[in-house]
C-alpha cells in the first residue's frame, strides 16, 4: 500500500502549534515580506505568506516596490529593516526583475532576520554541518514530513533532481546532513533514469510538470515532489506522473497538499525562531 | 594507456609563476599560520607551509600557542591579525586541542583573510555559486589539476568519498558547479562498491589506506586520491591501491606527488588572490 505524504494536514498542525505558542507572547512576531514589481504568481506568494502569518498571530506587512525600484533603494530598505528592532524577519520575494543584483540582495539581508536562509552565511552554516539562523523553508519542510512519516533518511540512497539555492542545494545538503548518500541531478545530467532508478529517496525539484515517470523509479522508493506547476488549463500539477508513479512508490507526496502547504508552514516556524533568537539577544 | 596526473610538477609550475609575480610587487602578500599545542605532524605542516611562502617571495610567520591556549586568547590574536593591514592572509592549523571550538575559531577569521576558505560564509558563496574570497585549497587543486589535463567535469558522474568540511563537501560543491552530476559517500554509505563503479571521476578523501581497490573502479575512470596516510614503516600512501587501480583508470594520481603538492600551491595562489583584493579595497 502506498502511502500519500499529507503535507497538508501537517503543515496545518505545525500551524496551529505555532498560533498557540504566540497567543501566550505579549509582544508577537513579525515579518516583513518585500515584493518588487507586478508578477502575479509572486503576488499571490506574498499575499499568501502574510495570511498565514497574520492567521497565526504575528504581525506581517507586505512591502510592495514599484518595478522600477533601484539596487540602492532596495538595499535602503533592506537597511533599514535590519536595523529596525521591530521586525524580526524579513524574505523578499523571487525572482527580481532584471536590472537588480539578486545575490547582493540576499547578501544584504541580515542572517538574523534571513527567514528564507538564503544569506551565504546561513548557506555556509548548513553546509558546514552549524546551525544557521534558518533553514531555506522548502527543503525544512521535506525533511519535516519525512521524520513526520518516520522515514528512514541515515544511510539511504537519496537523488535530488534540480540544484536550485532555494531547493535543490539546500535539500541535498540537508539529506546529507543526515547521513544519507546524496546525488545531485541537474540538467546537464546524463542517463537521469540510470541514477534515479536506484534512488530509495527521489526528490524533484525541476518545475517541469510530468518529467518524473514510472520509469524513473525503483521499486518502493521515496518519492517527494517539490514541483509546482501550473497547467494550460491553469490546473496545479507537481513534477511527478502521480498516477503511474504512486503504484511503484511506497511513499508520495501530491500535489496539491504535499510538500507546497509545508514551505508556508516553515516560514512560520522560521520567523518564530528568529523571533525567539533576537529576544534571548536583547536579554 | 594510463595518463599520471603529475601534481608536483603542475604545483612547481604554478608557484613559480607565483614567485615571478611576486618579484615585481613592491609590498610582498604576507601569510600568518597558526598552530596550537605540539602535533607532530600539524608542526610539519605549518613548517611546510611557511617555508613555501618564503620561497615564493611572501612574508610569513608562525604563531606557535602552547596548548594550553584558552579560546579567548586565540580569539583576540585572530582579531589583532583581521585588524593588521599589514597581514593578508591566516590559516589556524587543525584539529585545534579538544578544548577550542574550532568552528567558533573559524568564524572568528576575516573572510578577507580565510586563505583555507573555511569561513561559513566563503563555504555560502561557493554553495550559492557566488566567488568566494578563497576556495578550500585541496578541492581547488584537484579541479586545477583535473583543468590542467583537460578532463572533462560537465555531465560526467563524479563520486566523492568522504565528506570533510576540507575536502569532501567542498570538492563536491567545486564539481556540481562545474556541472557533474555529483555523489557524496561516505561512512554511512551503504554498498559502497556499487556507487563508485558507475563514476567517471572517483573522488577518494576518507584516510584509509587502500581503501579503494579496483573493484570500485569503472573501466577508464578517472581516480583522484586525496588521501595522504602514514604506513607503520613511515611510507606516504594514499586511499587507492595504487596498482590494481591504475590498470583500469584512464587518469590517476599518484601519492606521494598527486594532489598534496596541490595544496601548497593553491594556498600560495589564495595568498595572493586575498592580498590583490585587499590592495584593490584600499584604493
């Protein structure tokens, strides 16, 4: 019997513990999410990230940044925000239109306040095997509903298809972390099908809707689908061929309500977390 | 035909270029190394070291610290060597006594100054494919060298064994940014022999002396050993059974003579890649 990965209903749990937590604080948490320019899928994002955090009690204010906004006025902001003993986190929404630096951006943020985990130095923090201020929320959140699930990671044979810093990298650092032999796929791979068939733990993280297929996977493998991607018919679809896929896996996440529901939930335990590290400072 | 990658002489090569763009600067690059306590292997390190950076036309000194050197006291020398303008470079040789956190030690040097590249956020840009300000010294021969014969890195299959903040992840880091499809092994790994036979590029950092034999090898692999252990008889050997290994790679580098002289030089070229960036800042 497969069993389906309820990103969801976790996600939803992990929610409302952090809501219960925060109704006991006198001052709440609070995030800050900066948006620049118009695209509606980053629109929706943020908006969806400010709900929840509101719904759990923090406070959350969305910085909407006309298209046309500078390096320096953005860096201004981002200044401005580290330095405000106010606001507790901060993540600005990708991608950034063109004519920005996205890596000095992120470089700009304080890793105190790097919900997203994305600063270098967060970066180098996980990768060295330290505790980083926050862990990037995707990855976090598919290792989160693997230990929910009591998934073995130690000594398995983990393949992360997709090296993106927001994904791919930082999950393959987190498998490694603990203690599973990791292989990282990308689009320069040769013979994907050769390397994820013997994957006990495949891990998608592409954005190409259907990519992943039957013939990509062993026999009762792991298969965790980070893919969100959007039909013609404007349809919410993972990386995954779900249908043919699931009856080889022993575990699967969907899409909707797998590993999606999970990056809202980590934001939140990240900027909780950040929040209680800048209260034990100022003691 | 069997191709040596002949390390020392590749390292001889690169330092004498060192030296001849040394001689021509009128403020010589300066590298200071650090050691605690009595290691009789550490102390010939650093010995190594400084006298290499002599050699090349660099200043050099060796801070020798008892053993009983408290974290603090490390910390205050480490931060009057990041305020010595005069000093552009500094190593702590490790492993540092029990007593020291050595990760605390390590965020404690200037990335400007991180000649080893072991400063979470030099590990952070390297994982985020930003340039560091130095990359790891050995993981950064082993790419030169495997450049310098022109071996192919994108889309092969490289497989790491070992997986060291010094040499295992960052070399894995250094091949995934090259395009390899990359695999990091190590003590967990679970059927071993089963992974390394399908690398193109064989990887070994773990210490143990014939570790690798030519059952994990694939026909005309190429087989990089990073490993330098000490035989009961004082002999230098590295990870690879050496003669079976070399009948069915198509690269291989020897121990003594391989990867080791690599070090040296690329902490003689992170020297001075730190000193012209500091150069570079003052103006």
């Amino acid at each position: 019997m497969t069993v389906i990965l309820k990103g969801k209903e976790l996600a939803e749990k992990i929610r409302n513990n952090i809501a219960d937590e925060i109704s006991n604080l006198a001052v709440k948490p609070s995030i800050t999410v900066i948006i620049v320019g118009e695209d509606p899928a980053s629109r929706v994002y943020v908006k969806k990230k400010k709900e929840a955090a509101i719904q759990a009690g923090m406070t959350s204010e969305i910085k909407e940044l006309k298209v046309s906004t500078t390096q320096e006025e953005l860096e201004k902001l981002l200044d401005s925000i580290n330095n405000n003993p106010d606001i507790n986190a901060v993540l600005v929404q990708l991608p950034l239109p063109k004519h920005i630096n996205s890596a000095d951006i992120i470089q700009k943020i304080s890793p105190l306040k790097d919900v997203d985990g994305f600063h270098p130095l967060n970066v180098g923090m996980l990768n060295s095997g330290l505790k980083p201020y926050a862990v990037p929320c995707t990855p976090a959140g598919v290792i989160r509903l693997l230990e929910e699930y009591n998934i073995d990671i130690e000594s398995k044979h983990a393949v992360v298809v997709g090296r993106s810093n927001i994904v791919g990298k930082p999950i393959s650092t987190l498998l490694l972390n603990k203690n599973a032999t990791v292989t990282t796929c990308h689009s320069k791979t040769k013979n994907l099908v050769e390397i994820t068939k013997n994957a006990d733990i495949l891990i998608s993280a592409i954005g190409k809707p259907g990519f992943i297929t039957a013939e990509h996977i062993k026999e009762g493998a792991v298969v965790i689908d980070v893919g969100i991607n959007r039909t013609a018919e404007g349809k919410l679809t993972g990386d995954v061929d779900f249908i043919n896929v699931q009856e080889k896996a022993s575990y699967i996440t969907p899409v909707p309500g797998g590993v999606g529901p999970m990056t809202i939930a980590m934001l939140l335990s990240n900027t909780l977390n950040l929040y209680k590290l800048q209260m034990e400072n100022k003691k």
